[in-house]
C-alpha cells in the first residue's frame, strides 16, 4: 500500500503510518520521506510506540520476574519514554507484506525485539495488522461520497529469553491535522469513528 494512489501509506521505519488521503489531501502529519523521520521526528508522528509506550518513572521496573530493571532514561535522563533511546518507532520493521486474514486483505509488519533491549526482559515478538477499506456510497442525491477505513492490530508474544513475564504496552502515535479534517468536512461525509473490542480503565 505504497503506491501514489492508495489512500493510506506506510513505513517498514517504526511501521509508521504515513500519510491517510482523504478528500486528495493527506489528514496524518508527518514527512514526505524516510530519511526525514529518522532525522526529525521527535514529535513520534505516526510511529508504533513500544516496548512500552508513555513514560516508565526514574526508568526503573521495581518487581518483575522477582527481580527489578533498570532501562534506559531517555527523557531529561530521569524517565523511560516510549521505549526508551530508539524505541520500536525508531526500529526497521519487517515488510509490509500481503496477508489474507478475517476474510479479507490486510498488511503486516513484523518486528523482534531481543531480550535486554532497552532493559527490558524477554524476547517478544510483534506483528501489526493494517486493513484498508474505501467505498463510494450514493447518498445525497445520488452524488458519491468518498469513505476510507482504517484499522490496525496488534499481536504481540513472549517468544524467548529468561523472563517468565515482560512489560508491554504499544500504540500509534499518529496525529490528524484536525484543520484540514475539518475543512475537508464541509465539502465531503467523513464521519470519524474509533471502533474498540474492549476499554480499560483504572
């Protein structure tokens, strides 16, 4: 889904999301190329955020395994921030590559990240699953209305090391350009949904 006319665009680097077209304008911020993430983004646009994404404080685990962890700190040299000093977003990821999954075509990326990356315990295994989906409907008089869908999932295994347990926590860290959302709106039906299986709360 890298061609010039696909509505959404990704990166092997961080398995980023890189544009989301709607409307002939891209609604995701980000950078025209891959070279300007690995320079630029600090802002973490669009990039899969993990081991662990948000901060771990003082960049210490107190009990996991029976035992504590020390990561690295790599926000002002106190806290362990989205994976520390090059997170899984800095990561190159294998693919996209062409998966038929829940009846329908989706692409995965696929990353390993190793026992002690970071500081982190065991060996974890990560794949994430993209589908896109555009139809044209015919309402409002019978004028096309463009939709564009896009899901992702996560599917992440403890697959080796000598950690009975590890600590994950992964997103996207994409931004929308709420501006242009917006303007597009008046001209074109995109309503914005979030479809979740399950909420956690504290």
């Amino acid at each position: 889904m890298s061609a010039s006319s696909e509505p959404v665009k990704f990166l092997p680097l961080g398995a980023i999301i890189q544009s989301f077209t709607i409307g002939g304008h891209s609604i995701a911020l980000g950078f025209p190329s891959a070279s300007l993430y690995k320079s630029h983004n600090k802002p973490f646009f669009g990039e899969t955020i993990g081991r662990y994404a948000n901060r771990i404080a003082s960049g210490h685990i107190d009990s996991l395994n029976g035992q504590s962890y020390d990561l690295a700190k790599n926000e002002k040299d106190i806290t362990h921030l989205h994976g520390g000093s090059v997170g899984w977003g800095k990561k190159e990821w294998d693919g996209p590559k062409p998966v038929s999954r829940n009846g329908r075509e989706e692409v995965v990326f696929s990353y390993v990240s190793e026992e002690g990356e970071e500081g982190k315990p065991g060996t974890v295994e990560t794949k994430v699953y993209y589908w896109v989906g555009q139809k044209v409907n015919g309402e409002d008089g019978g004028k096309g209305k463009e939709e564009v869908t896009l899901e992702w999932e996560y599917e992440i295994k403890l697959i080796g090391g000598k950690a009975e347990e590890t600590a994950v926590n992964v997103t996207n860290h994409g931004y929308v350009f709420i501006s242009l959302f917006l303007t597009l709106s008046q001209k074109i039906t995109h309503p914005l949904t979030l479809s979740l299986d399950f909420t956690m709360t504290s």
